[in-house]
C-alpha cells in the first residue's frame, strides 16, 4: 500500500499535531461538503452591506482551518515541524488582534446598514481551532460549538446553534440575535398591519358607492340561479370576484360599509406583507419603513375602501412573491403547492395580474436557477384560471371598448393613478429610482415594479386594455423600493421621512374620504330626491350616457326604501333579469308617460347643462313635449333635474 502525504501508514487517522495526514484530506472534504450546503451565489458571491451570512462566513473560515496538503508525497521534515511549530507560537500571540479585527470587519458591515450585528462564531473559533490537532470530526462541528475564546481552549457545547441553511435573502443569525431580529420584524408586520386598519376604516362609509362599486352591490342582489346567465353575459373578468361577494353579502348585509370591509382587510394584510417582505430580503429595518411607507400612501386608502377587486389583488400579488420566495429556500413540489394555489386565486381575480409572473421568473433566474424547471410547471398550473376566464370572457370586449389606446403622454398621469397624489407618486418614484438595481434584492422588486406595466402599457398601444389601476398590484415593489433608499439612512431619519410623506397625504386622504371621494356623490343624489319628493312623482334615467346606465338606477334602489322611490315611467323588464344586466325599456315613450303624473325627476350620469339632451330612445322627445325644467342640481360626477308638466 502506498505511503501517505507524510509518509505514514494511510490508515491511520490519529492527529498529529505538525504532521498532515490522510485524515486532514478528509476533513477538508468535509468542510466543503458542509459549504456546498448553502446556495452557491450565498457562498461565493461578495454580499452587499447588512447582507452578512454567519453561514457564509463559517464557509470561508473552515477552508482556512483545513490547510491543503502538500504537494507530492514527500515525508515532513524536521524543518517542516519547526516552521510550523513557529507559524503556532505566531497565530497565538496575534490571537486577540485578529478576533477584534474579525469582529470589527463583521459588526462594521452591520453598522453600515444598520442592522443587528452578526455574532462572530465563526471568527472566534478559528484561532482555537488552529491551535490545536484539526480532525475530521471537528471540521463538521465548527458550525454547531463553540470555542473557548483563549488559545488551545476546548470546544464546548454551544446554546445556540446556527444552521446552515440559507434563506434567500435572509441572513442566518445566532438565536441570542434571532430572537432581536424576530420581534423586529413582528413590530414590522403587526404595527404596518395596524396602522394600515386605522387609516383604511377611518369613515370607510361616508362616501357614496360611485358606478362599478354600484356594479358589485347589483350582483349581490340577484339570486344564485341568475348570477351565472348574467356573467355569461357581461363582465365575465370579475366573475370570481361577484361570487365572492354574493356570498359576503349574504352573511354581513349589502351596506357601504360591509360592501368595502373586505378591501380593508385585504389591505391591511398587505401592509404586513409588505413588512414581511421588506424584512426578508432586507432586514427588520427595511421591513418595518416599507411596511410604515405602504400604510400612509392615499391609493392604498383609496382603493380599500372601494367595493371592487383591487384590494385583493394587491394582496395575492404580495402574498404568492413571498410564498415563492420561501419556496425557493427548499425547491420541491409540496413546497410550490400554497404558490401554485395562491396564483391561481390571483389569476381568477384578475387575469392582467398575471404579469406579475414575469417579475417571478426574474426572481428564480437571480436565486435559483436550478429550480427554473419547477418554478415554470408551478406558474403554468397557476395561470389555468386566469386563461378560463379569458376564454369565457372573449366575447365581452365591448366591456372595454371605452378605454383609448395608451399614449407616451398617458404616463404624467401615473404617479397620481398608482398612489393617489401627485406629489407623493412623485416623490416615491425618485426614492423608487434610486434602488432601481440588477443585484438582489432591487432586482425582484425593479422587475415588479416595472415589467408589469411596461407590457400591459405596450399592449394597450395597440389595444383597448392599459389602464393605471390595472397594474396597481406593483405598489408594494415601488414601496419597497423606496423604503430601500430609505433604509441607507439612520433609521430615526427613515421614520421621519415616512411621517413626512404621511402628512403631505393628509390632503389626498381628506378628499378621498369625503361625500364625493369616489369621484360620483351618490349619496346626495338619493338625499336629494329623498328630501323633495312628493307622492305620485316619476323618474327616468338617462340610459345612453357614457360609462353605464345602470348608474341612475342602482343609485335610487340602494339608498332609498322602496316606498319612497319614485315611480320608475320607462321600465318594462328590471335590471339583472333573464341574463341581461340592463332594463328593457317602453319603445314609445310619449305612451309611458301618465297624464296623472305632474311631476318627473331625471337621473343622468356625468355633469351635464342640458339635462334632456341624448337622454336615449324616445324619451327626450316626449318629455320635452309635455315637461319643462324647472330646477337642476350636479352633485359631483352626476345630473339630477325636477321637470313640472307644462300648463294646457
């Protein structure tokens, strides 16, 4: 049997403190097994500030405490043993320089980002561990004991025990500081997820529903065997969602307030995933600003407190990113079914969201390129819904046909669209674009910020289909980049900021709570009506103004009592019956219109001068004939006029 590297017997793995034999070859095969362990980008790749990796660092210290053999066979010599018996002598008296400075480079990159100091397992045990025979088995253990910090010390058991695992994006800490990070990061959920709910439900009723809010109250009216014909035949993309409330309507009634409570949820749980996130990838800091940043946007009250599903789709956009995420810790099939399932949900909801997949894709190429195969069968499986619902709602283009094909001009608009104020969309943007980056984590946030609505901006140039709320799912990545320009600052000036973008919104979030928040004052409509009708009176409704004529109708039925509704003249068959979403009206209006009836108010949507002009059908003929105007109000996004019939 041949001799070893130092001349002795192969089999033999007793240490030997200045000799290097077989045993030290495997030790060193030990070690990079244990570092193959982590993901090779964490290993190998220089991490940016506050990104430290206990795990990584112990990578790097156990291929120093392993030296490689020599070359050849070649028996140690005398000389050998004397030269390393002084390179001994030499790492013990420089001992306690080294572990400060170990410590000093360490604690220096936490400071820089401002995050908790990483505990230097790793550095304080390899001036013990070269001070000693190095055998295999305590090259596998330097990750799991601890060492008595002065030369020569034992190993002794360590009470927090580091794993050596690594999450993406999250920095692998010792449990003392685990536990620190840990209820920084729950402040950062729970108080973003709090605040967020005070804001949200802050008079959440007071205004009035405006046209597609009054579009999702008319579908929870209509009983279950007549909710299918209608979705076959009109707004099939927001099927899922009417079902939806069908069902939360009919436990928790049909008021404004139950109509938008669960868009407050589903911005409130938002709000702590956007912490969450924030605090994955960048620390318990940058989760707790961005989580803070998220609460005080105006678009993100606006948006929940409104009957539609947007709220929503925010949420299942956030929550399938950090489920992929933890996914990619671990890539196996058990763990992609919550992402699978999460997708598919988004998707039935709101089949453009699926954009956000190609943000996905961008985070499996960065992390996990091993896993692009079952990443990409995940997303497939996901989107299945969301190409059911195109397919069943093709035939309803006209749904959309209002909307104009997108223009370069269109994106002045955008900051106010996105977050609800000018200024504020203006502001984060800039803060946005300074974290706009290709490294990790800017890169995952970059690309759904942008990829999404770059498409669908592209798309709606050559189609009827970009519009700004439709890509508002990409408000958490523009927050979180934000709070990650945010997070290079003192975390006392980052909460400043955060207050001061919250009192510049104050005025966006007065107006979006008050009468005519939404736009249209339905509310003062109905009161109007409500305070000046007298018995016997009648009502038309403009049916051909732009946007809906189901508007005029739906306002009267839900905020009036049937027995103080006017008569409704014109009607022959009611909305949302035998699969038709608008009422069928009388042809000859002249024949509708009683001689007994003295008096008829007119419901037009939009502000208009002359309240009969392009009423639809016959009916502004006929009235003119036989009525005349005799006062008119405009309550914000609406027409409402009282015609008196005309003396004999």
């Amino acid at each position: 049997m041949p001799p070893g590297p130092d001349g002795g017997d192969p089999t033999d793995r007793t240490p030997v403190r200045h000799g290097r034999r077989r045993g030290d070859t495997d030790a060193a095969a030990d070690a990079e097994s244990f570092a193959g362990w982590l993901p090779d980008e964490r290993a190998d790749t220089a991490r940016p500030a506050g990104r430290a990796s206990v795990a990584g660092t112990a990578k790097a210290e156990v291929r120093r405490i392993v030296p490689p053999p020599r070359g050849g066979d070649r028996p140690a010599s005398d000389t050998d043993h004397e030269v390393d018996r002084q390179q001994d002598d030499e790492r013990q008296r420089n001992y306690p320089k080294r572990s400060s400075d170990n410590a000093e480079r360490v604690s220096g990159v936490a400071a820089r980002s401002g995050r908790a100091s990483v505990p230097s397992v790793a550095t304080a045990r390899v001036p013990a561990a070269e001070s000693r025979p190095v055998g295999p088995d305590d090259t596998m253990d330097i990750a799991r004991t601890d060492v008595d910090p002065r030369p020569g010390g034992d190993p002794v058991d360590s009470a927090a025990p580091v794993s050596p695992g690594a999450v993406v994006g999250t920095a692998v800490v010792a449990d003392g500081f685990r536990g620190t990070n840990r209820a920084l990061t729950q402040l950062a959920w729970l108080g973003s997820a709090l605040l967020t709910a005070v804001i949200t439900i802050f008079r959440v009723d007071r205004p009035g529903l405006w046209a597609d809010e009054l579009a999702t109250w008319g579908m929870t009216t209509v009983s279950a065997h007549e909710l299918w014909p209608l979705l076959r035949s009109t707004d099939m993309v927001n099927g899922a969602y009417y079902v939806l409330m069908w069902g939360w309507t009919h436990l928790l009634g049909s008021s404004d307030l139950a109509l938008r409570l669960p868009s407050v949820l589903a911005m409130t749980l938002t709000a702590a995933l956007v912490a969450a996130l924030g605090s994955r990838f960048g620390g318990p800091r940058g989760g707790l600003l961005a989580g803070l940043l998220f609460a005080v946007v105006p678009s993100v009250s606006r948006y929940g407190q409104e009957a539609r599903v947007y709220a929503l789709v925010v949420l299942f956009a956030a929550l399938s990113t950090l489920l992929l995420a933890r996914a990619l810790d671990r890539p196996r099939f058990t763990r992609f079914l919550p992402y699978v399932l999460v997708v598919a949900v988004l998707g039935a909801l709101n089949p453009i969201s699926m954009l956000l997949l190609l943000a996905h894709g961008v985070l499996v190429l960065a992390q996990h390129r091993r896993a692009v195969g079952g990443w990409l069968a995940a997303a497939v499986v996901g989107t299945a819904p969301a190409i059911a619902v195109l397919v069943l709602s093709a035939g309803q283009r006209h749904q959309i046909s209002w909307i104009p094909q997108s223009r370069l001009t269109d994106l002045s608009a955008l900051p106010y669209a996105l977050f609800g104020a000018t200024a504020i969309g203006g502001a984060l943007l800039v803060l946005a674009a300074l974290s706009v980056s290709y490294r990790h984590p800017a890169l995952v946030y970059s690309a759904w910020a942008l990829l999404p609505a770059a498409t669908l901006f592209t798309v709606g140039h050559f189609t009827a289909l970009w519009q700004p709320r439709y890509v508002l799912f990409t408000v958490p990545a523009w927050v979180l980049l934000a709070a990650g320009t945010l997070d290079r600052i003192p975390l006392v000036r980052g909460l400043l900021v955060v207050a001061a973008v919250g009192l510049v919104s104050l005025p966006a979030q007065i107006t979006i709570r008050g009468e005519a928040g939404h736009d249209q004052d339905t509310r003062k409509l109905a009161t109007i009506v409500a305070n000046n009708e007298q018995p016997g009176d009648g009502i038309v409704y403009g049916t051909d103004d732009p946007g809906g004529g189901w508007v005029g109708r739906d306002t009267i039925a839900h905020y009036l009592s049937p027995g103080s509704r006017p008569k409704d003249l014109m009607v022959t068959q009611p909305q949302r019956t035998n699969g038709k979403v608008l009422a069928i009206e009388c042809k000859d209006a002249a024949k509708c219109l009683p001689d007994k009836v003295n008096r008829v108010w007119v419901v037009r949507l939009g502000s208009v001068s002359d309240p009969l002009r392009n009423l639809g059908g016959s009916k502004e003929e006929a009235l003119r004939t036989a009525f005349q105007t005799s006062k008119t109000w405009h309550p914000a996004g609406l027409t409402l006029a009282l015609l008196t019939r005309k003396p004999s």
